[in-house]
C-alpha cells in the first residue's frame, strides 16, 4: 500500500514536471491535457492488480470512476436508534461525553474492537436550545490522542476542538459554551491531527440536535425515534475476523469500505407508520458520497441543510451528500406503495441502504408548512468583494490548498470577528481530471453565493458548513464568525484533511 502510493506520487510528479515542460503552465490546452490523461492511463495499466489495495484505488478516486460498490441491506436487523444523551444535572445542561473503546457485536456472534462516545460504537445524540449555556465534560479514555470537535457548531475556537485541542489519554476537560445559532442537525466527531480519519473509521460520531422556537413551532414530524430519525451513513471495510483494519483498509485517497452501516448497524431496515417521516441523513463516511434516492423513485421534500431549515421546502427525486454534509427530508409514507417494498438506494451504485417496512398504522396527519425559515442573501452580501481566494489541488497523499500542506503554526488567513467576507473556492483539476472535494469550514455556517457564477439549486439555499465541490467548479460563499479564535479550513475526505489537505482562518 506505502510502496503503490510512493510510485503514484512519483507518476504524479513526473507528468507534472513532463506538462510543465511542454506547456511552461499547469493550464494546458484541452489536447494536451488528454495526452496526459492517455499517458497516466497507461502507466496504470502496467500496474499489477492483484491485490485488493490495487483494486481499491482502480475503483477508487484515482480512475475517477467506478467506486466499490455498496453491500446492500438485507433489512433483517432493525435499524439502532442511538439514545438521547441525559444532562447530568437539571437546572443547568450538562454533559459527560467519552471517548472510548469497545467491543461491538456488529456481525451476529462476533464481537468487531470499535470506539465509541459513552458506548462501543458511535455516539449518543446530545440535544441543545438556542440560548442555552452548555457545559460538556470531555474525557478521552481511549489510548491515543483525540480531540473532541463539535461540527457546525458557531463556538469559540478555544471550544472548536480542532488538532490545537488536544487531549492525551487519561485528560479530560470542561468546555463552555453559548448556543447562539438556529435549529438544525449538527455532529461531532474527533480531529487530532493526522489522525482523524482512522479514529472516526473505528467509529467516533455522534449528532447534535439544536431545537429554537421556530422548530418548535413549524409541526414537523418530531417524535424522535418514531417519525423523526436520525441516519448516520458510513462505509467500512471488515477483514476475515470481521475487524476494522483501518491500516489494511487505508487509502490516502478516502477510505472507501464495501459494508454498509447506517447508525453502526449491519443489514438495517426501519419500520415506519402510514405518515410523514423526517429523516435527518448525516454522510459520516470517510470518503464515499451518497445519492439518496427511492427505489420507486418517488420523490420527497428537502427541509433542511447542514445548519438550519431551508426557506420552504424544497421536493427532489434524489440528493447527494458528500462527507460531513446533511440534510432533512420528510418521506410521506401515506401516500407510497409500500407493496413491492420500499427502501432508500444509494443512486450512485444501486445498492439497497435501508429497506422501509411500512406498518398499518396510520400515524398523524401532519403537513409541512410553506413558510419555513427566512435566510436570503442581501444586495450587500451579493456585492462584496471576493478577499479570501482557495483553491484545493491534488490527490492521494500529495493534496495541497493554496499549493500548501497543513502546518499547525502557520496561520493561512485572518478574518474579523462579526464581520462577512466573500471566499472563493476553487477545485483546480489534475491530469486525470480531479475529484470532487468536500470543502468544511469550522466555526461557522455560510451561505452559498454562487456555483460556477451560478445560482446555487435551490436546496442549497440554507446555511451550509461543508459543501461540495467539483473539478474545476468556482463557488463563493458568504461567511462571518460570530467567536474569535483560529478555525481550521479543509477538505472532509478525511484522509486528505490528514494528509494536509487543511488550513487555519484566524478571527479576531
Ligand atoms: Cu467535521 Cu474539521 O470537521
Ligand atoms: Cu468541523
Ligand atoms: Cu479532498
């Protein structure tokens, strides 16, 4: 695996230095770009590709096609539905979040080593208020470094938990913090640098609700557990003893794993009465994007992004996650016909991710308001200059943003807290023409301001903290911290985050 991306990175290196020779610029006209292409094509196929390593990286992000395809679910196991974390305390939240090892019997009769948050496997859901003052004890039980980062959280960065805030094993620490933004679905997860990526792999995630007044009132489907479900998608990779080995599963490409697990668990299906039925969909997977669709190819209704609810709801036939992103849909199961099963595919391969078993009972008639949330974007915001230029390059272990590798002491940007500025991202394509990107920002949400000078689509059109990005695609956005302290910036493939693909955006 070392070996294969040594020589992938010399091929990578070598067709740069041959393209800069002939074209005395990395932007090459169209012709000779497909030269380079037929060249690194067939220097891969001189490769052996025997082994599964090979195979992964063929299917994986280096061919830029075909991924390894899904495992179905068989829907013989009922879908686990992680619990709500209790407050420690009644007058005030407060709560006690783990990391931790574990055995989780993942496969019937085999126990698979995992970490989890207060449990083996993945993590409970913790619940704020807009307004709340939230206290959380972290405590790292694991035998590595971790960190504990809340993602999509507006805190300060001393709170962030990004790779500054490291915790050894055996620490602990009390963060404090204000709940300032709106309802939404956010999610935590480690970050200790170089070592993201395996530690979520093994297992460390977890949602957070944010509830305010305006969720509260809209009657959407809320009875968690029942009509209101949190989704938590990954993709791993078991060996013969039926481990995560994420060291033989490791590509510095993204991870990409052949099992899927919704919520930790295997062949999952989920039981729903005849009504409507809110979905919030988190992509928790290392690398892999998900198309989410209907195998009857109904449609549903989008109702929410990444940090809060869309203006009204928006209907689709499919969406697309990449790593980190989510979304809230309502599927109205009153009015599907279940007869010939139901399930949600991932489009991109076929592969069944969880069957639907529609019961008779028909539960509330609910309807989902026109008038949602009012986030628009001002004239002010339209007209503001673009004064933060990225642009993310590369790939396997040789991905740069602004040709840049991460370095903790180095502080890419600064920006002023409270004030919005326009960035703009740019996805520069290689010689094999590049991979999307999943472009997060800490901190803060944004608002998307334009794709390719575009409009963003409509369901885009809420706040957003990840956001993806394809080859040669431009996308501004419109940003403002409400804290002050340094933010980390990167790609959320998480292998490419570790592999530098990240900078820091100080605020003061
Ligand atoms: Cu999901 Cu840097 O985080
Ligand atoms: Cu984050
Ligand atoms: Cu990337």
């Amino acid at each position: 695996m070392k070996r294969k991306s040594l020589l992938i990175s010399l091929i990578f290196l070598l067709t740069i230095l041959v393209l800069s020779a002939c074209a005395g610029n990395v932007e090459s006209p169209p012709e000779e770009n497909s030269d380079m292409e037929q060249e690194s094509d067939s220097m891969e196929e001189g490769m052996d590709h025997s082994s599964m390593d090979d195979d992964a990286i063929e299917n994986g992000h280096m061919s830029h096609d075909e991924v390894v395809s899904l495992n179905g679910s068989t829907g013989e196991n009922e879908l686990k539905i992680p619990p709500l974390l209790e407050s420690d305390n009644e007058e005030e939240v407060v709560y006690t979040v783990r990391a931790q090892e574990g055995e989780t019997e993942i496969f019937d009769g085999t126990n698979t080593k995992t970490y989890g948050y207060n449990g083996s496997f993945l993590g409970p859901v913790l619940q704020f208020e807009e307004g709340d003052t939230v206290k959380i004890r972290t405590i790292n039980e694991l035998d590595e470094e971790t960190t504990f980062h809340w993602h999509g959280l507006e805190v300060s960065g001393e709170e962030d938990g990004g790779p500054h805030n490291s915790l050894k094993p055996g620490e602990e620490e009390l963060i404090e913090f204000e709940v300032t933004q709106e309802a939404s679905t956010l999610w935590f997860h480690p970050h200790p640098e170089g070592k993201t990526s395996e530690q979520v792999y093994n297992g460390l995630a977890g949602l957070i609700y944010i509830e305010d007044d305006n969720s509260k009132s809209l009657g959407l489907p809320n009875e968690y557990g029942k009509n209101d479900i949190p989704l938590i998608f990954q993709d791993k990779t078991f060996d013969d003893q039926k481990q995560l080995n994420y060291s033989a599963a490791m590509n510095d490409d993204g991870t990409i794993g052949d099992t899927s697990l919704v919520n930790g668990t295997l062949n999952p299906k989920l039981t729903v009465g005849k009504e409507k039925v809110r979905l919030r969909l988190l992509n928790g997977s290392n690398a892999r994007n998900y198309t989410f669709k209907l195998n009857t190819g109904d449609s549903f209704v989008q109702v929410a992004t990444d940090g809060g609810f869309l203006n009204k709801p928006v209907t689709l036939d499919e969406i697309t996650l990449t790593p980190s992103e989510r979304a809230e849909i309502i599927i109205d199961f009153s009015q599907l016909n279940s007869e010939d099963g139901l399930a949600l595919i991932n489009e991109e391969d076929g592969s069944i991710l969880l069957p639907f078993e529609v019961s008779g009972q028909s539960g509330e008639d609910s309807s989902i308001p026109e008038e949602m949330n009012d986030i628009s974007i001002t004239e002010e915001e339209m007209n503001l200059p673009v004064t933060k230029n990225v642009e993310l390059f590369g790939m396997m272990d040789m991905v740069t943003i602004n040709g840049k590798k991460f370095d903790p002491e180095r502080i890419d940007f600064t920006q002023d807290q409270g004030v919005t500025e326009v960035w703009e991202i740019y996805n520069k394509p290689d010689m094999m023409g590049g991979m999307i990107h999943p472009f997060h920002i800490h901190g803060a949400q944004f608002k998307i301001l334009s794709r390719n000078g575009e409009e963003p689509p409509e369901n885009e059109r809420g706040w957003k903290d990840s956001i993806s990005i394809e080859p040669d695609e431009t996308v501004k956005i419109a940003i403002q911290f409400k804290q002050k302290g340094v933010y980390m910036f990167h790609c959320h493939i998480l292998e490419h985050e570790d592999n530098g693909m990240m900078g820091q955006v100080k605020v003061e």
